[in-house]
C-alpha cells in the first residue's frame, strides 16, 4: 500500500519541471514544421524595397544599434580582452561586427524574426552567421517549444536539431506577437494599412504625372446622332497619342463641334492628397518607434527640436533593442566559453546621450554625502578605479 502511495505521489509531483501548457501545444503542433503565417518577400518587397519611409526607419534603427560598441561582464568585471568579443568583432570571414549586427537587426525590424547560426568547434561558437528569416521554420517538439529548426535554399534543406546542453546552432530572436508561439511580429505588419495608403498614395501622384498632370475626364458628344465606331476609335487614338504622357503636358485640346470635355476626377487638393501621404508617412514612423522630425516628415511638433528628438529615438527604440539583442546573444553563447557572461551595450557611447550624462556627473559629483567608490557605482563605474 505504501508503494503505491509512493508512485501515485510521483504521477501527481513530477521531478521534472516544465509547462502544464506545453502539452497542449504539442497536441496542436503534432511535431509538425510550423511555417512563419506572412509573406516575408512582400513585407521586404512593397516595404523595404519600395517605401522610402520603411527604407528609412529600418536603416535608421538598424544602423545606430549595430554602432553600439558592447561591454562584455563577467560577474562584476569589464573584461577587455575575451574570445567572444573576438568572435562578435569578427563573426565570419565575409562580414565585421557591424555588418553582421545590421543584418541581424534588419531581419527582425523587417520580418519580426532573425536566426543566427553558430560555427562550432568542440562545442565552442567559432563563427557567426545571419540567416534570411524566409528561409526558416520552426519544428516543435513533443513539449510545444521548438525541438529544431529547417533551413530550405531551393530543394536543399538543413535541419538544425537543438541540444539540451551546451551551445544551440540557432539562435532565434522574435519581436512579440500576441497571438502567435513561435513567430515575432514586424512593425510592417502593424502599419500596413499606412503602407499600403502611402505606396497608393505615391502611384497615384506617378500615374497623374504621367497623364500631363491633369485629372481623367470624359469627352462628351453633345449633338443628338450617336457616335459611330470608326469616329470612337480615331477619337481615342488621337486622346492617347496626342494628349497622354508627360510629354504632352499642358498642350491645349483642340474639339470638334459637338465635343465637350467633362472632368471627372479629383483633384489632388480636392482629395487632400499631401496631408493623408504626410499621415500615412508619419504612422509608419510610430510603428518603427522613429520620431517623424528624424525623417523629415511635416507636421510633426511632438519635440520641440531634432535634439530631443534623436534622444528619445535612442531612449526609447534603440537602446531597449540593443540591450534584448545583446542579453540574448550572452545567454546564447556564453556556454560555449565556460563562464558567466554578460553583453551590454556601452551608453557612454552615445553622443545623442551625453547632456544626460553630464547632468548626472554634476549631479552625483556635488553629491557630499556620497564617498568616491559610492559616486563611482551611481555613475556606472566600479569601486576603488577597476
């Protein structure tokens, strides 16, 4: 009776521990690939590749995070010298640090997702590499989490399986999605409505200018025959050759008797067209957590000048990017090198920050009930000069 008191016990306390939901996942997933529920290509196609907004806001924020230099921490101690700032310095021979980075954090502004592959050697990362996020999907295990990862390049396809110890080869970075367990969402997808007015907005003003600048209208007969089908077609010919296009640009229309032309678009004016391009534009710009004033865009009087502005940019979008970034690539990485590790991104480094930084010196230095190694921690520096 004791015995089976005692392995009752076990069935209802488990030694291990794990997600009470995890079996729920796995009964959805089935073990089966899950594949990314959007169209990558397009975000990148109609997004990046073909709105200067999107264009702009990804390289803005990609590029002053990957500028970020990183402290690497071991405990409470700067080290200056480690293999793993080596490895992040140079992370394959194709790419610098800087590069690699900037891929990295495109891929997640654009996709909502970014992997990274590890080169290991005896279980120790030796390089690093960016991985297109159309190319990868997630394989959940038998708990729901994910069990592996595939990689297709045509018909060729690489599964990554992840250990339970030592160094994954991938690396998956999301941004949050509220209704999906393995996928990131992208700003693109939270502003596609603006995207979508904005690219119209741009082929409209495109397809004006190239009908002479002049909205679309309606020639109309006034007399009481009806219009054969030979008079039709030699009226549109003539409409098309002679009066379409840029090169026709304000040439007067010469009309036959009979003939009256009605316009029957609307003006760009009567459409306000400017103002809901400059909307779209500037809601692009909040979904990337970009201040309008840094792209340009009017109408935009949140900060009172382009200062304050690239401070709250830095406060608000980049810095909380780098810090998940680099907590994310430590915790990934670090046991391959046998130690606690930690990366942090170097604030000090940010000259957008240092009125900030020169007000909290003023203000801790004429601090008098604080002594040196006391002033030296609220600063961010360690006690006694290490």
């Amino acid at each position: 009776m004791k015995a089976l008191i005692q392995a009752l016990a076990r069935l209802a306390a488990p030694e291990g521990k794990a997600s009470r939901a995890g079996a729920a996942m796995a009964f959805y997933h089935g073990g089966r690939p899950a594949w990314t529920p959007r169209d990558y290509a397009a975000l990148a196609r109609e997004g990046y590749q073909k709105n200067a907004v999107v264009h702009r806001c990804v390289r803005l924020v990609a590029e002053a995070a990957a500028s970020l230099p990183l402290t690497l921490v071991e405990g409470a101690r700067e080290l200056r010298a480690h293999p793993l700032l080596d490895l992040l310095r140079r992370p394959n021979p194709r790419e610098e640090g800087g590069r690699f980075l900037e891929s990295l954090y495109g891929h997640l502004l654009v996709s909502g997702n970014a992997y990274v592959e590890a080169g290991l050697i005896d279980g120790a990362p030796r390089e690093l590499h960016a991985l297109r996020p159309d190319r990868m999907r997630v394989v959940p295990g038998a708990n729901g989490w994910p069990a592996g990862y595939e990689y297709q390049v045509g018909s060729q396809v690489v599964r990554f399986a992840m250990p339970a110890e030592g160094v994954p080869p991938i690396l998956h970075l999301t941004l949050f999605h509220p209704t999906d367990d393995h996928y990131g969402l992208s700003p693109m997808e939270a502003a596609a409505a603006a995207l979508d007015v904005h690219n119209a907005a741009s082929a409209w003003n495109k397809a004006l200018l190239d009908n002479a600048a002049r909205p679309s209208g309606a020639l109309v007969f006034t007399g009481e025959a009806n219009v054969s089908d030979a008079v039709f077609s030699k009226l549109k010919a003539e409409l098309e050759d002679a009066y379409q296009g840029a090169r026709n640009a304000g040439r007067p229309m010469l009309l036959e008797g009979g003939l009256d032309w009605k316009p029957l678009a609307l003006s760009p004016k009567e459409m306000d067209f400017v103002e809901a391009k400059a909307a779209a534009a500037r809601e692009i710009a909040l979904a990337f957590g970009v201040p309008p004033l840094l792209l340009g865009l009017p109408g935009d009087a949140t900060h009172s000048n382009y200062a304050e502005a690239n401070r709250a940019f830095y406060r608000q979008t980049v810095i909380p990017l780098a810090k998940r970034t680099a907590q994310a690539l430590a915790l990934w990485l670090a046991p391959g090198f046998g130690a606690d590790l930690a990366l942090e991104p170097d604030l000090d480094a940010i000259e957008a920050l240092s009125e900030e930084r020169e007000s909290l010196w003023r203000r801790v230095s004429g601090a008098t009930f604080l002594g040196d190694d006391e002033k030296r921690e609220a600063v961010g520096y360690g006690r006694g000069g290490s």
